[in-house]
C-alpha cells in the first residue's frame, strides 16, 4: 500500500493495461476456479442483484474479464455486451456460453467506439486507473439509455485504503487471487468523495450506494456506486 | 461502542434529549472554551466553508447548540436562524451575539412548526437518532428554497464505525469534550449506504460528499453531506 516509490502517472495507466494482457490465464483459472473469497461469498451476487433489481432490457460489462457477469445477465434474459481490453479474456469469454463480446480499450470506448446504449452500464471492479476512468466515466452518459444507470463495484474505501485516506496511486497485489501471477500494477485509490467527485465530473448523479457486507466478519467487502445522467 | 443491551429505539431517542437537557451548561464551555480538538482543528472551517461557497442568502442551523456557527454565518451577512430542543442553550445563543433562535425539538420541526425557508440548512453534529433524524430530513424539502441546500456534517463511518459496520445504536460517550459531563445518550451510527438512504427516504438527493482529514495523520475526521430536493 506504499505510495512513494511509485511511477508518474501516465506509466502505471500502461503498467495496468500490461499487467492484464500478463495475467489474463492465472486471471481465468482465479475466477472460474472460484478462487477469490470475497468473490464467492459476496461480491458476484451484489453485482448480479443490484443489476438485476433494475430489470435492464441490455447491459454493457466494462472490464468483462473473461465474461462470468455477461452469461450471468445472459442467463437471465438481459442482451449483455461484455467488453475487455484483454483479447485473450475476451476470446476466452466467447467460448464459454452466451453473451456478445468486444475487445476495446477504455481509451477506445472515450473516444466513441461503442455504438450502442444499454440499461444498464456495469463496471465491476474495472476501474483501476486515474485519468482512463475519468475519460471511461465522461462516456457513459453518451452510452446509457433514458433513465439508464452506470453500477460500478469497487473495493470499499474504509477497508481498501491502507494508510492514507487520501486519492492516489498504491501499490498493487494479486494477494488472494491464487497461483500462476506475475507482477502486480499499481492501482489509483478513491476515496469516497473522489468517487463521487469523478461521477460528477463526468455528468453523472449517485442515486444509490451500497455496501454489501461479510457474513464473518460483518465489515464491508466493497462498494457499489449507482448512478443515472445528472 | 457496545450495541448489545441498548433500551428500545424509541427510548434511545429520548434519551438524546434528555442528556442535551442534562448537560447545557458543559456543552456551552466545551465548545466556547475550544475544547474539542476535532473542532477546532478540521469540522468548525469545514462546515463554515462548505455552507458559505453556496453564497446562502438565508441559512437555517437545526441543533445549533449554543449557537456559534449561526454567530459566524450572521458575521458573513447571512441570514440566520438556529434552532435547538435546548432552551439553555437557545438563550446562551441569544445573549451572545447576532443571529435569530428558536426553542424547538425535531418533531415539532418535522411537524410543520418553522415557517420559513432558507438557501441553506444546516445540520452540524446534530443529526443523533433514528426516527427523529428520519422525520426531521422528510421535513428538509418543505424548508428549502428552490435550489437550496441540505449540508450535514457527522461523524466520518470509517472512524466512528467501531467493531460493526451496520446502522444501529451505539453507547455515547463525552470523552474528549472535557469536564463536567454526566452520562452521555446512545446514538444511532448511520454507515455511508444508511446516511444515503435516509436521505433518499426524505425525497433528497446527494449533490456533493467532502470528508475533511486531520492535518496530522491524514485520517478523516468528518463527513459533510450535501443534499438537494430529489
């Protein structure tokens, strides 16, 4: 969680990026093998139920990964579009099971590749960057349908944050995601005023946060951020 | 921070009442005498700074104590009226200095018993139960001028929060607010998804989340709060 140290930011935007390209078969093997907890026990069906509670008719997953939230959707009669920078996710992603899928980056999708909107915009713990998200966030409204919502998933700050409460590049880690990682990226933290700074800078209005809790321990396991076109 | 054997809610809630009753007088030295160093370092500027960058015309403070942040805003040129259950320390606030005050609890303010409305209403510490911080917020929208503000300042969850990250009552303490205190009330820890939906359930809506940190480890201190008529 050290903060010195670090690279300018432009490089761990790349470093992200490059590190998922390194990583997308132990990544895989992590999700399908259903080898992170917090995954397991609480953060799939938190995603999965705030989506689905708003009965979209189309979905978007930015950062689809290898495509679990897209059959998911699928499965439940929602036209989901999965969309990765990772081609190898994203052919991965078409092979197992239904759903459509692209391979873009969140620059690409900034600058208008999408050409289609969806109910719902999920995002699910995928932003990880500073300025990308920023860029990614300041599209979605041209993505979203009338009355549609963005629902991004992401690490709780009070228990992400280490030792500073304070927005800024850390250090990453595969802690907990199993074997077969190489090195991690670096990683922007948000507080929960950055968050809500970064939606509101993109034209974009909470309208709901969430914050799914763990069985054991009863501490909060992450954060979702609901939020429609201001 | 213990939640087991608190009295029913709506015992709690009087006992809020009751122990303001009980302890004007340390109150009034506590904060006159600077005693609470959260304050004086961080949440007194905060609070002053996030109301005044609205540029209020009118200003309402609930829970005003003994009155300070209504003095500072009627220095500005602002329009203030402060309002508390306290008639001790509602008639400190008269004999100090500028700004109007009422004696008046939250359920008569949720009942309809102010009858003007103001650019900004003000909620500094003061927002303690359940229940009658739920009635009070459902009175907000009927007290604000269009385009007014809701800005509430708390306690930050991720400090506040002790063992259990879950909305409920929690024991009181007067610990680091000086001499001279009795016993302190319960009061109702709301978490960041709580403060949203009791906010939502008053047919307001977050604008803007600010969380003020401490000048020395970089913690935060507070959380304030502003909300508009949904």
């Amino acid at each position: 969680m050290a903060t010195v140290g670090l690279p300018h930011s432009s490089t761990c935007e790349q470093a992200i990026l490059d590190t998922w390209h390194a990583n997308a078969v132990p990544w895989l093997h992590a999700v399908r093998g259903q080898t992170i907890a917090s995954r397991v026990l609480v953060t799939d069906r938190a995603i999965l139920e705030t989506v689905c509670a708003r009965h979209p008719r189309t979905a978007i997953d930015l950062g689809c990964g290898e495509g679990w939230l897209v059959r998911a959707l699928a499965s439940r009669h929602i036209d989901a579009l999965g969309v990765d920078a990772v081609d190898a996710l994203v052919q991965a992603a078409k092979r197992a099971g239904p759903g459509r899928f692209l391979t873009l980056d969140y620059a690409a999708v900034a600058a208008g590749a999408l050409t289609e909107r969806a109910d719902a915009i999920v995002c699910n713990f995928s932003l990880l960057g500073d300025t990308s998200v920023n860029g990614l966030l300041r599209a979605i409204p041209g993505l979203l349908t009338a009355g549609g919502a963005l629902i991004v998933q992401t690490l709780h700050p009070l228990t992400a944050m280490g030792s500073t409460y304070r927005d800024g590049w850390r250090e990453g880690s595969w802690s907990g995601c199993g074997d077969g990682f190489g090195s991690a990226a670096p990683w922007y933290f948000r507080t929960i005023g950055g968050w809500l700074a970064s939606l509101s800078g993109a034209g974009l209005q909470l309208t709901q946060l969430l914050e799914p809790l763990h069985p054991h321990d009863g501490g909060p396991v992450s954060m979702i951020l609901v939020a429609r076109v201001a």
